[in-house]
C-alpha cells in the first residue's frame, strides 16, 4: 500500500505539471508563427500591394460603368429616359468645349468658395475652442444661420448682390462653413489636458505648444472637415447656379432638364463627378503632405 501511495502520489505531482507544460508548449510554438506574421514585407511586395490598392477605386469605376452598359442593353431603357455611356461619353467629346468654358466658371466659383471658407472657418473655430467668451458670443449666431434653409436664402443673394459669380460664391460659403467649423473646433480641443500641463512644466511657449503639439493633433479632423467640406462645394456652386445664373453646369443642367435632353444631363453629370473627384484628391494629398505621421497606413 505504501508503494501505491508513493506512486499515486507521484503521479499526481507529474499529472499537474504536464498540464502546466501545455500552454506554455502551445505559446512557445505560436510565437515563431506571430513574429512571421509581423515581419516586415519585401519592397517588392509591399509595391504590388499599394499598385492593387490603388487600382481598386478606377476597377470599381469601370465595373460601374459595365453595369450601366448591361442594364440599358438587357432591359432595352429607352435613351430618353437612361442613354448608355456610350452615347454620353460621345456627347462629352462633341461637347467638350461647350463644357469645359461652363466647367471653369463652376470650377472658380467653387475654388473661391471653398478658399474663403478655408480661411474663415478654421481660424474661428481655433478662436472658439481656446476662448469661453467666444464660444458663447460667437457660436450661438452661426448655429441659427446653419439652421436656416440655405436655399431659402439664395433668391435673397440673388436681389442683393445680382446674378454674378459674388452670389454664387457666398452661398458655398454659407454652405460650406458651418461643417468647417465644427471639425476645427473638435480638432483643436480633441487634446488632453494633461500634455498641456506637461508642456507647461517644462518651459513651453503658447506658440511651441500650438505649433508642436496642438495643431498638428487637431490636423486629422480638421482634414476629415476639409473632405466633407469640398464635397459639399461642388453642390453649392450648382444650387446657386439653378437659384439663377446664365453660364455654369448648374445653367447646363437645366437647359438640357427643360429640353429633355438627356444626353447632355448625363454629360454634365460626369463633369461634375470628375470635378468632386478631383477636389477630393488635392485635399487628400494635402493631408498627405503635411501630415507625415500618418503616411504609414498609405503603406
């Protein structure tokens, strides 16, 4: 009985320290398997990755493009109603003066707009994030003007300032503004507290502390502002222009609504979607540019 209990009980001790073993074996074997994970691809790879990344938005396009093909041939859509891309980039190229004189009145309406709330919106917002007294003098006003309809307010540009590209270029403004704003007012109080009092203690100016550390923090979102911003541009120019105007797509696209031309409706709608997508890129590869840190997740 002795030498069963011995045994027994050295089996029990041997029993308990296999079980610890297997976690520890199972870990020490997924190690090798994570550090491959993580190691670091070869130049070569990590380039046809970003080729097939960047290749995705135009295949996604063409795919597009291939489906409106395959709906207007397969359920025969009449041309008055859905014409084929086809017929509408042929329309483009036989338009494309026309166009492209329309195009640069809308481009500058746009591009005036977009600047003046550019260089409005952001600095009021860093006012109204550092200033009590002017968030609560400043910010109610704006607020009731973005609650009031902005095409409401359109004909009142049209008898104040006429039919010119100055109505037109206000009305983004006002549009615009207010999405501006809200970003750049997160943005620059998105900051802890506690880095600033870390600042503070080691002898940092107001203007090291903003240049270093508060602006280039608040960068992301005021870009995520920026983004939403220009896509809004390009809608405001062509709402002013349907407010009234008598050159710009906005004009294109409703003299082909009102002679049912529909055709050049789709034409001046894939100028618009080039014009939106371009305005998009700028403001991307200015983020790109002036925030270096965070190049890494385009890689």
């Amino acid at each position: 009985m002795a030498y069963v209990d011995s045994t027994s009980e050295r089996a029990g001790t041997v029993a308990p320290e296999a079980g610890w073993q297997a976690p520890a074996l199972a870990s020490a074997a997924a190690i090798p398997a994570a550090t491959a994970a993580r190691r670091p691809r070869s130049p070569a790879a990590r380039l046809a990755r970003r080729i097939g990344w960047s290749l995705l938005p135009p295949l996604t396009f063409i795919g597009m493009v291939a489906l409106w093909a395959g709906a207007v041939s397969l359920f025969k859509i009449p041309a008055y109603l859905l014409p084929g891309p086809g017929a509408v980039f042929s329309r483009i190229v036989s338009d494309a003066p026309m166009l492209w004189t329309h195009a640069q009145i809308t481009l500058i309406e746009i591009v005036l707009g977009f600047g003046l709330t550019i260089v409005t919106a952001i600095p009021l917002g860093l006012l109204i994030a550092l200033s009590p007294l002017a968030k609560q003098i400043v910010y109610p006003p704006i607020m009731l003007m973005q609650l009031v309809p902005k095409i409401a307010v359109a004909p009142l540009f049209l008898v104040w300032l006429g039919f010119g590209i100055e109505s037109k270029v206000l009305l983004t403004v006002l549009m615009t503004f207010f999405p501006l704003l809200l970003a750049s007012i997160s943005g620059f109080m998105i900051l802890d507290d506690r880095l600033l009092y870390l600042t503070k203690s080691m002898g940092a100016s107001a203007w090291d502390t903003f240049r270093y550390l508060r602006f280039p923090a608040a960068l992301p979102v005021i870009f995520s502002g920026l983004k939403t911003s220009a896509t809004i541009a390009a809608t405001a120019a062509i709402v002013a222009e349907f407010v009234g105007a008598n050159r710009g797509l906005g004009y294109v696209l409703l003299r082909g609504t009102s002679t049912m031309d529909i055709e050049l409706v789709f034409a001046v709608l894939v100028v618009l979607t080039v014009i939106g997508i371009a305005i998009n890129y700028v403001v991307e590869f200015c983020e790109w540019a002036i925030t270096p840190w965070q190049r890494a997740r385009y890689n």
